[in-house]
C-alpha cells in the first residue's frame, strides 16, 4: 500500500524543480534548456557519468541552479528514495521527464534472451515503476506534469526492430491508461510520439521519413508541458496519418518493413 507523500520544501535555488531522469539525453537536455528560465534542473545520470559539461548551457538558458543526482533506471528499488533525495534536499518536482532508454542489439536479443530482457527493462519496466513513484507523490499535492516518451515503433511492432518495438507498444499502453488514471488529479502525463530521432541514439543509421532532431521534439513537448494538456504528443504530426494507414498494410508486406 503507497504511502502519502509528506510535503516537500520549496526548491532551495528559487522556481519550480524540473527533473530530467537520463541526464546525459539529448532530448532531456533539450527540452531542459527550454524549460530553465527560473526554475532549478535537475538531471539525474548513471552513476560515474560525465557531467561536467552540462550545467553551464543551463545556466545560460536561464537555470536558477542546475543540481546533479545519481540515478541507474534499471535498479528500481532504488527509484522511491532518489526521488523522495531530491524533494527532500532541492524541492518538490514539478515537471518529470523520463529520457532514458536504449535502442539495443536487435539481432544480439533475437538470440540471447538476457539482451532482450535488458532493452524490454529499461524501455518498459523501468520506465513504468518511475512512473509510478512519481505519480504517487504528485497525486496528493494535486499538481504535476510527467512526460514518458513513447515511439511510432511502438505503434505498430516490425520485425526489424521488434524488441524494441514492443517495449514501446508496452509503455505506450501503459503510460496511456496512467494517463486516464490521472484525469482529475491534477497530474498531467504527456506522452510524446516521435519517429526517427537524429541523434546519437541512431547514429550510422539511415533516417526514416519524417524524421526529427532533438530540438524538433523538445520544442513539442514543451509546448504541450506549458499549455498543461495530457495525453499523445504525434512527433511531426505527419506520423498520425502515416501510422492510421500502416494498420492497413498487409502482414506480409508489413514484415518486410526496414526499421
């Protein structure tokens, strides 16, 4: 049975607190130096990762304090007391973006079942118990907003990508029925839907058609953060027509699909 979250103090470098969970993002970070004017940042990164060289950006986007905080997503016993650390030391956490995750080996987890549950972990397991320590906190304060990065992949698995596509459809569904759950709590769950990401995550690889850039999909989502509205977030807006058709397409056409 969950516990009541106390009431936190208010953030000790002035503004609201936003927390970026997989710190070293770069769409975390992206959508952070959106977000940083008066408000502190948090990033929350693996432990022993190199973070030196991401405050200062923040600081000049407009951060009030930009703070640092281990966080290693596949432990999930771990979750409920580095969120209730940084409520407890910085302040409540008004806005939570969850940016972690990884792409995977697709042909190393169609063989080895322990390469499979690892991207499966920390694209939907993980992902889904941060959710829900988060959305227990804000739930009694009646307030925030909490972003869960979704995936045309998802939509519809391929086989080209099917590990990682299905720990999308998994978080998609989940995050989606959170997302209803929430409805008159006065929590927002935004879950944005972007396709190919330019970026380092997809590095050597061809883009797909309505690709997108970090910043592409940061500006999106914050646009939607800012104007409080939950629900799916089509990254470009294209995708929702594209994926509407693709239910249609013929299974063995389907399978034959490239990532």
């Amino acid at each position: 049975m969950s516990t009541p979250a106390t009431p936190s103090p208010p953030p000790a470098s002035g503004g609201e607190v936003v927390a970026i969970f997989g710190g070293r993002s770069e769409i975390g970070l992206a959508v952070a130096r959106r977000l940083a004017p008066g408000r502190t940042i948090v990033l929350a990164s693996r432990p022993g990762a190199d973070t030196s060289a991401l405050g200062a950006p923040l600081a000049d986007a407009g951060a009030a304090a930009v703070e640092f905080v281990d966080f290693d997503a596949d432990d999930l016993d771990s979750h409920a007391a580095v969120v209730a650390d940084i409520e407890s030391r910085i302040g409540e956490i008004t806005v939570a973006v969850l940016a972690f995750g990884i792409l995977g080996d697709q042909a190393l987890a169609e063989r080895d079942a322990s390469a499979a549950a690892r991207i499966l972990h920390t694209d939907f397991v993980a992902q889904a118990a941060l959710l829900t320590v988060l959305a227990e906190r804000m739930k009694p304060r009646r307030r925030g907003t909490l972003v869960a990065f979704s995936s045309v992949a998802g939509q519809r698995v391929r086989r080209a990508n099917y590990v990682y596509g299905s720990a999308k459809a998994g978080l998609d569904g989940f995050a989606s029925g959170m997302a209803d759950a929430l409805h008159g709590t006065g929590v927002t769950l935004v879950i944005p839907r972007p396709g190919f990401v330019v970026g380092r995550m997809t590095e050597g690889m061809d883009p797909a058609p309505f690709s997108s850039t970090p910043d592409q999909v940061a500006d999106a989502v914050v646009a939607r953060v800012q104007a409080r509205r939950a629900g799916v977030v089509w990254i470009p807006w294209q995708l929702r027509v594209m994926f509407a058709v693709a239910r249609l397409v013929p299974q063995p056409v389907w399978r034959r699909m490239p990532r």
